[in-house]
C-alpha cells in the first residue's frame, strides 16, 4: 500500500471504535481527514453520532458531508477522539500540531474519555523529536517568548532554534484562535515530561504539541496491513 492507503486503512480500523449514540472529536489533518470520510458514509447508512470538530477545516468537512456537530460548550465530554499524529513515540507520547491545530486538538481530547490515533507507520520512532515540535503562541511579545522557548529547551538538553511558522503569503501563520506557531527543531527529547511541563509555564505560550498519556491505542497502517499498539 502507499502511503495514503496506509492512511485509509488506518482511519477504518478506528471505525471499529465507534459506537451509536457517541459524541465524538474529530481530529485534524490528512489522515483524520480520511476518518472524517469513512464516518459520514456510516452516517449516511443511518448511523447516530454527534461530533467536535479540533479545526475549522474539519469542520467544513464534516458539516459538507452531513455528520452532526456539536461543541464542547453544548457537550463538554466526550467518548472518544480519533486524530492523527506527526510522531508516535513507543509509549504513545505523540508530537502533534503539524497542521496547526493544536490547541484545539488537545483541549478536544482531554475532554475525551479515550484517544485513538491513526497514522501511516512512517509515523512510528523510537525517540520523538526530530518533527520540529509545535509551540502556540500569543503574537505580543513573541520575540520575549521565543527566546523563553529556546532557553527551555537547552536546559533540558535538547537545544534548538525556534522557528516562527509562515503561511504561503510570507507573513506569520495563524491558528484558528488567532495565535502563532514556533516551530522547535530539537531532534531529539528526551525528557518529554519536563520539557512539557517548563513549555507550559512560559508566558505566552498557549499551549504545546507534546501529547503525554492522552493516547491509548495507536493505529498504524503499514505496507501489510494495519497495526495495534496499546499503551500499558
């Protein structure tokens, strides 16, 4: 299979989780974009779900497809959150956040009873890190904040520059909530707990791509088929 197909495969076998009458995240990128895809051919069979979108391109999607929605407002627990990931460590500690999403996505799936991620198995490494780490930010003071981010990360022994993200325009790239993104080219962390928790007590930082103990299955589409990996 090629790498889309892994995608799909993957985003398949994650149907298999899903159960009439859930309330559902719905994650972001082009593997979850599969996912948002095969679900609404269920809902289309008559199957019942009710979903929060973690972007506004999921949801364009799904409302164009005709899945129900919803927001954390109206339904603030969920059962479960089916997303993609940049990288899959081996306990499941993921770097998520290539699509922009972030925030959004990591507010959706701690209000999930559980997290299922689905990815191609060039996803899957053995140490996290060398997908540059996305870092949320506030526009004011990002010059402040971006040598805070640095300083962090050099104290916890994996130095790197952090990169304000561009959009195709040239100018910076903004979220759906109006923030910016830093792009932390670290290779490799080795601490990902700590890194995470000094990440998070930088003013101005809105919040990180390091997803720690969210995730309790992993789907992973490879050349062969598709496989499980649950966190123990």
């Amino acid at each position: 299979m090629d790498v889309e197909a892994q995608k799909r495969a993957a985003a398949a076998r994650a149907l298999d989780f899903v159960r009439p009458g859930m309330r559902l995240g719905l994650g972001t990128g082009s593997t979850a974009k599969h996912f948002v895809e095969l679900l609404a051919e269920r809902v289309r069979m008559g199957f019942d779900i009710v979903a929060v979108p973690t972007s506004e391109a999921t949801r364009a999607l799904a409302e164009k497809l005709g899945i129900g929605l919803t927001t954390l407002d109206e339904t603030p627990t969920l059962d479960l959150t089916v997303d993609g990931a940049d990288e899959i460590g081996p306990d499941l500690t993921l770097i998520k956040g290539g699509g922009g999403a972030l925030l959004r996505e990591k507010i959706v799936a701690a209000a999930s009873a559980q997290m299922v991620v689905i990815a191609d198995r060039s996803k899957l490494v053995e140490g996290i890190g060398r997908f540059p780490l996305p870092i949320e930010i506030t526009p004011f003071g990002a010059a402040a904040t971006r040598r805070a981010v640095e300083a962090v990360t050099a104290g916890v022994g994996c130095p790197g520059p952090a990169v304000l993200r561009k959009a195709a325009n040239g100018h910076a790239f903004v979220t759906d909530g109006g923030h910016w993104v830093l792009d932390a080219k670290l290779q490799h962390i080795a601490d990902p707990p700590t890194l995470a928790a000094r990440l998070a007590a930088i003013p101005g930082v809105m919040e990180h791509g390091l997803f720690i103990g969210l995730t309790r299955v992993a789907i992973v589409g490879g050349p062969h088929g598709v496989q499980l990996i649950e966190r123990t």
